[in-house]
C-alpha cells in the first residue's frame, strides 16, 4: 500500500514543481504514524496532481534533497522514517508552503481565548474590539526541543468554528481554517525582522533573555480581501534561516 497525499489546487502563475513539492512535503510532515512510508510511483503521483512526469520529477528530486525521501531505482519511492523535521522557511507564495512549514513538529496547544485587539493590530480587524488568540509551542519531534512558539488572533466569528482539539493534535492553523473551517484563503502576507528574545520567549524557547530571534508576522486574507489570521511566530535564532526564492515567472 503507497502513501497518498493530500489534493491540491495549483496556481499555473507559480513555479508548479515548487507547489507541488510544497504541498508533497507538507502531507508527508502531516502524516499520520501508521501510514504508508512508499510513496506511489512517480506516474501516479504526476496524474494525482495534474501535472507532467518531468515536473513532478522535479519535485522529487527537491524532497530528496531535503532529505524527506529516499529514491530507489525499481523499489521505487520511500519517505525517510527518521528524518530531521527542523529546516529552513522557505516563502514562496504558496499556501501550501505555508502549511508545509508549520508540519512536522510536536505542537503543545498554551491556551485560548478572547482578547482585546492590541492597538498595533487594530488596523487589521476594524469595528471590533477582541479576537480570539491561540497560543502554540512547537518542539523538535526528534530531540524535544523547543523552535518557535506562535500566537494566532483570529477573527471572533471565524475562531467560533474551530476546533481547539484540531490545534491540539498539531494541525498547522492555515490548514485548520482552510480544510476544516472552510475559509477561501486568497493570500498570505509575511513579514520577518530580527528582534531580541523578550522574558516569555526566552523562558518558552529556553534561550537566554536578549538572545536574537526571528519574528515572524503573517497576515492570512479570505476571499473578501478581510484579515482573519493574524500569527505572530517567534523562531529561536539558533534553528531556523529564512531564504526567498525569486522565480521569472510569466503568465
């Protein structure tokens, strides 16, 4: 029995062996611990995500040189058991990238509830005065130790059909509020700057007070072009890089 990944809906204005490595990688983070470790053959794979053999190729050939896949000519394609699910975030304009990049560590669900909106964040839920926040600790699943910890504010109305178990079980939130909440995610804003580790971080991500970390804002928009995320995530200095990749793409 082969591994099937998730669907996905490929935008044709973005590198598709990109979209489809993205989308590929954040299944197999995903994964439940009794599925498949072989993936189907590349064919299969190519006609599951619409796309040319050659192009899903591709895609594999950059899973493999993550080290998530190991490729073996007539046994065919098997995720690695023990790979190391730390790595660098990697933005692309993917939704999919983003669900991949919060996979693949062991997520401990702080708590959750209504707050009031801080002023900084005001401008991104207008006429209203509280959201609800989730507060998140993800910890490296091989070694245990801590790599970010995030807070989500969501929009009241939207955060009233979520499901705090599905946060607990460490589902990424994009893919909460994509796959489970039923929002149409039209984009994903990033920013990230260099700040110094303020007390609840360095005491979270077990770091010294003042040490450097990556900070981490997204801002998710629904179809309507309304803010209904906002994640702010702290990433220890020590563990993650962020790269862009910059494509000539057309169309």
């Amino acid at each position: 029995m082969a591994f099937v990944p998730d669907p996905v809906e490929l935008n044709r204005k973005l590198p598709l062996w990109y979209q489809v490595s993205q989308s590929l990688r954040a299944s197999i983070l995903g994964r439940p611990p009794q599925a498949p470790d072989r993936l189907p053959p590349e064919d299969q794979l190519a006609r599951h995500y619409g796309v040319s053999v050659l192009t899903m190729r591709q895609a594999l050939k950059e899973l493999e040189t993550e080290g998530l896949i190991t490729r073996h000519r007539r046994r065919g394609t098997f995720i690695e058991p023990d790979v190391r699910r730390a790595r660098p975030v990697r933005l692309l304009g993917s939704v999919d990238a983003i669900v991949a990049q919060q996979s693949g560590e062991h997520t401990t669900l702080l708590g959750h509830g209504s707050e009031p909106v801080p002023a900084e964040l005001a401008e991104h839920f207008p006429g209203r005065r509280e959201a609800t926040a989730y507060r998140r600790l993800r910890r490296d699943r091989e070694s245990g130790e801590p790599v970010n910890w995030a807070v989500n504010l969501i929009r009241s109305d939207v955060a009233a059909r979520i499901d705090p178990e599905d946060l607990a079980r460490g589902l990424p939130m994009t893919k909460v509020l994509r796959d489970r909440v039923g929002v149409r995610i039209s984009r994903i804003t990033d920013t990230v700057e260099a700040r110094l580790a303020d007390p609840e971080t360095a005491r979270l991500l077990q770091v010294p007070l003042l040490s450097p970390i990556l900070y981490y804002t997204g801002l998710t928009y629904d179809e309507d072009g309304a803010v209904v995320d906002v994640v702010r995530i702290h990433y220890r200095g020590d563990r993650f890089a962020f790269s862009v990749t910059l494509e000539n793409v057309t169309g």
